[in-house]
C-alpha cells in the first residue's frame, strides 16, 4: 500500500485527546487517524445505502412526506 503524506489542523484539545486514546490503543497518531477515517467512511456508505433504500421503498409505497410516515408507523402499532 503506498502513503500519502498531507497536513492537518486541529484543535489542540482533540489532538490531546486523540493522543491519549492512541496510547492507550498502543498507537500512533497516524494509524489511529487512519481508522478513524476508514470507520467514518464505512458508516457514511451504510447510512447512504440505508437512506436509497428508505427511498426507494417509500416511492413504491406512495409516500411523500415524514409526517406520513409518522402516521402509518403509528396507525400499525395501534393496530397491533
């Protein structure tokens, strides 16, 4: 795997604090910014794919607004 080296700011007391959890972690600063950057792009493409398919679903389904979705999620357990 080949790296690339940028530049970064950041507050000083996150960098206090990401410095405390990678010691703990025993590492350093840059595989721990690494995951964090892996997790956060992981999570961002699960919730996007949740999203399309609440989307999707909600046009088969003919929904059009939150609220409506409120009133059928609430209509069904009243039904229960």
């Amino acid at each position: 795997m080949t790296y690339q080296t940028f530049n970064i700011s950041l507050p000083k007391d996150l960098i206090t604090t990401m410095d405390e959890v990678a010691k703990r972690e025993y590492r350093n600063r840059s595989e721990l910014i690494r995951e964090a950057v892996r997790v956060y792009l992981a999570d961002t493409s699960a919730w996007n794919a949740l999203f399309a398919y609440g989307k999707k679903q909600a046009k088969r389904l003919k929904i059009d607004s939150e609220d409506e979705v409120t009133a059928r999620v609430h209509a069904y357990r009243k039904g229960k």
